[in-house]
C-alpha cells in the first residue's frame, strides 16, 4: 500500500511525499530517493522571471510547468525543475516557487476535509472557510 497524501498531515509537499514514499518496501524507492535528492536542482542558475505559484490539488502542494502543462511537486527548497521537459525554454535553468503567504492557515482549514476536497489555488482564508462551512458540512 502506497503513502496517500493528505494521510499524516493536511498536505504534502515533495519532501514529505517522497520520505513517506522511501519508508516503504516497494519498487518505487529508487524513484523516491531521486526525487529527494536536489543537490542537482539547487546547483543550476536561477530563472530571474516571476516565482511561480504553488497550489493544493488532494493535498499536495504542486506547481505547474509554464513550458509543457505538466505538474510537480513543491518542494521547501522553493525550486522548481520540470522533470519532463527539462525548462527547456528558459534553458535549463530553475525557477522560483512561491508558496501561499498563509500556507498554516490554509492548511488548517483544509485538514477538516476529506483528503479528497483539499484543494486551493487562489482563494482567500475567509472563502476556504465558507466553504467548509457551506459545502462539506464541517463546522
Ligand atoms: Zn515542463
């Protein structure tokens, strides 16, 4: 059985995805271990265009790719590095993540919820916590 975000705290970021990941006796250990590892990521130069923001999609923190849609984790290292195209139209260098400035909060409210509904991408404490109240029938 395979770590589901969400299960020990309200929402994982990459390092806490791929620590629960490397716990485990499966084949997708390799995987996890590379993924940990951003020596790598942290050596290349940085992007100096606009951070990218990160989101909450089922309780992980992601941030998606501007040069090919796909999507990553978000790391405490705030570097983002698009393992499917390389950010080769900024030439390989990383970029900047900006994590949300009330991430507690946002994360507080979202642990009340099923694992299924925590999602933000820009909507603010007040909202999230209307929804709570209005939609999941969690006071
Ligand atoms: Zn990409």
């Amino acid at each position: 059985m395979s770590y589901i975000c969400g299960s020990l705290r309200p929402v994982d970021t990459g390092d806490t995805y791929f620590t629960e990941l490397l716990k485990e006796n499966i084949s997708g250990n390799r995987g996890a271990k590379e993924k940990l590892n951003r020596e790598q990521i942290k050596k290349l130069e940085v992007y100096k265009g606009k951070a990218l923001n990160a989101r909450i999609e089922y309780a992980r923190y992601l941030v998606d790719c501007p040069n090919c849609n796909s999507a990553e984790f978000a790391f405490e290292d705030n570097l983002f590095f698009c393992s499917l195209c390389k950010n080769s139209n900024i030439q390989g260098k990383v970029r900047k993540v900006k994590m949300p400035k009330d991430r507690k909060q946002i994360e507080d409210i979202l642990s009340v919820r099923p694992i299924q509904n925590r999602h933000w991408t820009n909507e603010t404490l007040q909202d999230l916590a209307k929804e709570n109240e209005l939609n999941l029938e969690v006071i």
